[in-house]
C-alpha cells in the first residue's frame, strides 16, 4: 500500500515539475499584453506585477529575425541571450528530432566548446555549470491568472532571456545529456541507459576497471608478505 501513495506523489511531484504543460513559465511584461498578476514585495512595497507566460511559440518567434522585434517589444528592458548560442542549444533539439544523434552530438560539443573552458573541472561539469548559469534565477511562484478566481503555480523570470533559455533546454530535454563514463566528455544519450559515447569509450572504461583491479590486488598481496 505504501509504495503505492509513494509512486503517487512521484507522479505528482513530477508533474509539478515539468515547466510550461504543468508550470508555466512567466515573465513580467508591458501591462497591454498582461495574462495575469504577480504579487511580492519589491524594496519593501507590495507590489502586483503584470506577468504573461512565454511559450515555444514565442522562442520561435525570437528565433526569427523578422518577429523577435514584435515579441522583444512586449517586454520590459532586458537581458537577452546570444542568439547564436541560443541557436546551437536548438540545434541539439532539431537532431534529436530527426534521430540524427551524430549531428546532435556535433551540436553539442559546437556548444561546449563556444563557452570558456575551466581546466579544474571535467566537460560534463562545466556544461551543467553553464546551463545552471542561463536559468536558475527561475523561481516558483503563485500567480492569478487573469479571468480566473483561483491561483496557480509558475514559474517566474525576471528575465525573458532566462525564460527564452529555459524553453531552448526544454526543447532539448536534459535526460538527452549524459556524461560519458569512458572518456568523461558530454554525450547525447539516446536511450536512458546509454552510458558510453561508442564502443572505443565502453572498452577504455573496461580497461581502466582491470587496470584498477590489478594494482588492488597486488596492492593486497604486498601486504600479506
Ligand atoms: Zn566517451
């Protein structure tokens, strides 16, 4: 019985998790195109914001040189993300789409490799760094929609960049990056439980593991004599 209601709140853990079907992703906009009220405190006055939730029609929108003025004119003055990254994380999204994993993993490493690179860390970390870096000023709110009595749960970026980069990794899907446990570089996953970039990665990985094994146990005989 237990796992039962155990699996149940996973369910709806996971739903509340999921942003824009489940949690919309609101941004503060000009009061014309508002789609409902925010209400925190700002320098120490309650405020009531008007917000508007941001889809992949938008991101679209954005995407396309002879819309992104119409949709950027909406919203208050911001900080907006390069539209060349924006276009490499989209790119990973497309092939995968198209169940061209080559070309996805091309995509992603494109993107890893236009940011800076910090020697102390490995590939995968500082991807996961980078990415947190673009939307985690995203926080969970209560908002009124409005034409509704009741309230509802969002999530809110101060940023449209923020919101515009959190749809991009959407579109992607964060399960689709792994972390190769052969050569420790970013991979596209396929599958959930693909581990290895290729069979070369899952032999290095095999060859490290004897390798290991070999000096434990040689490591042990010393000790017994
Ligand atoms: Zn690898």
């Amino acid at each position: 019985m237990t796992s039962v209601s155990v699996k149940k709140a996973l369910r709806t853990a996971m739903k509340i998790a999921l942003p824009e079907s489940e949690l919309p992703i609101l941004v503060p906009v000009k009061p014309k195109f508002r789609a409902g009220t925010f209400t925190w405190s700002k320098n120490d006055d309650v405020v009531a914001d008007p917000v508007r939730q941001l889809t992949q029609r938008d991101l679209d929108a954005y995407m396309d040189p002879g819309l992104r003025n119409d949709l950027v004119a909406m919203y208050l003055p911001a900080e907006y993300p390069d539209v060349k990254v924006l276009g490499l994380v989209l790119a990973i999204a497309k092939e995968l789409r198209r169940g061209r994993f080559d070309d996805a993993q091309a995509a992603l490493n494109a993107f890893v490799q236009g940011s800076v690179a910090d020697p102390t860390i490995s590939a995968a970390e500082h991807l996961a760094w980078i990415l947190n870096a673009e939307i985690s000023k995203a926080s969970p709110i209560v908002w009124q929609p409005d034409g509704s009595s009741q309230f509802a749960f969002g999530l809110y970026c101060e940023d449209v960049g923020t919101a515009l980069f959190l749809l991009a990794l959407q579109r992607v899907g964060v399960g689709r990056i792994g972390r190769c446990q052969g050569c420790g570089e970013v991979m596209i996953a396929d599958r959930t439980s693909k581990r290895f970039h290729d069979a070369k990665c899952r032999v290095r990985a095999f060859m490290r593991r004897r390798a290991e094994e070999k000096r434990r146990t040689s490591r042990q005989k010393g000790k017994v004599n």
